[in-house]
C-alpha cells in the first residue's frame, strides 16, 4: 500500500466483495491530523454518521501504529504500509470483522 487511503481503500474494496448484504460489515474511513492519519470503521448502516472505532495511525512515512485510543497511537511502529499487500488484507477480511489483532506485539 502507498498510503493511509490506498490501505482504507483496499480494505473497503475486500469487505464489500465478501460481505454485500452485511449491514453490520465495517466501512473504514481515513481523518487526517498534523502528525498521523487515523484510520476508523464503522458499521455500514451507520456510514454517513460521526463516530466508529479506530482501527489504527499511520504517519507519513507509512508506519502503522495500533491504537492506544480515540486520539493516540501506542508507542512502537507495529507494521509498515510497504509491506501490506491485499493477501494481507484479504485476512483481516477473513477474520470477518475489523480485527487489529496484527497490531500486537
């Protein structure tokens, strides 16, 4: 992946393909911010509301950091973006909901 929204882009591409009638499916956006862009999902019925959950920061040199909440990332790069590819992402669509579980350590 290029970017943050190359990666949404990707993620929202496979979880469509997988789940087209999911209302409940999560439909991933990108806010940018001065340092980092958050990546957040929500479920699908609620796709033009505020809100969701993060799923994780990017900073501009494309390392992702898992959450440590709404507003910050946990210290330590836990992936870079270079190195997902959509085999990766096809996984996380496998686990059939928005895991973060590859961002622990």
């Amino acid at each position: 992946m290029q970017n943050a929204h190359a990666f949404v882009a990707e993620l929202n591409k496979q979880f469509e393909a997988a789940q087209p009638t999911n209302p409940n499916r999560p439909v991933f956006y990108v806010t940018s911010g001065p340092v980092y862009d958050k990546v957040c999902h929500r479920d699908a019925i609620f796709a033009d509301k505020h809100g969701g959950a993060v799923f994780c920061f990017v900073n501009a040199s494309g390392e992702v950091f898992k959450a440590a909440g709404w507003k910050s990332p946990a210290k330590g790069v836990r992936a870079h973006l270079s190195d997902i590819t959509p085999e990766f992402v096809a996984k996380i669509v496998d686990a059939g909901y928005a895991t973060t579980g590859w961002l622990y350590r």
